[in-house]
C-alpha cells in the first residue's frame, strides 16, 4: 500500500497531513460535521514520486471533515512597566477547529 502525503496551507501555517490523521488548526467558519476541502497543497509525495507546487500543485485536493469548533487553554498576558505604575494582566483562549483528514485527491 502506497503511503500518500501532502502538505497543505490554512490560516497562515503549514500542516503535513495523511488519511485518518486528526489535526487542529485555526478556525474556519465551517460546521461541525461539515465535509469540505483544502484547495491550497503545497506538496503531494505518492509512494516514491514526490510533486512540489510552484507554489500550488494544480489538480490536488484534500478532503476533511469538521469534528469539533473550541478554544484552546488560557494563557495569561501580563505587562508592566517598573517605576511607571503600568500593569496591565489579559488573558486569551486561541480559537480553533479539530479537522480529520478523509482523503488526498489527485
């Protein structure tokens, strides 16, 4: 069985992704339980032979399904400036969305 790769491009990063592979990424305004696809693949590696977009491969696509929308853990943003009386303390909880990729068509 042919082990099929691709690394694909959202919100900014990229992922390298395989079938049954269940990544977070940043949210996407999709449902949950929503079937789409990533339009921008960057790599497609098919057993041996290996494809490098210039900077998308045409033709390649890959399908996922949305398994959940959350936040993620609070983190705690803290500044101060010393002998200014400045502080400020915020916290922030990074939005995203848990993907399961089903399949790479090329």
């Amino acid at each position: 069985m042919e082990e099929t790769l691709a690394v694909i491009k959202t919100g900014g990063k990229q992922y390298l992704v395989k079938p049954g592979e269940k990544i977070d990424i940043e949210k996407i305004p999709q449902k949950e339980g929503e079937e789409f696809f990533f339009e921008e693949v960057l790599l497609l590696k098919k057993g041996k032979e290996v494809k490098i977009g210039k900077p998308l491969l045409e033709d390649v696509k890959v399908k996922a399904k949305v398994l959940e929308q959350g936040k993620g853990e609070k983190i705690i943003v803290f500044k101060h400036k010393r002998r200014k009386r400045y502080k400020v303390k915020k916290g922030h909880r990074q939005p995203y969305t848990k993907v399961e990729i089903l399949e790479i068509l090329a």
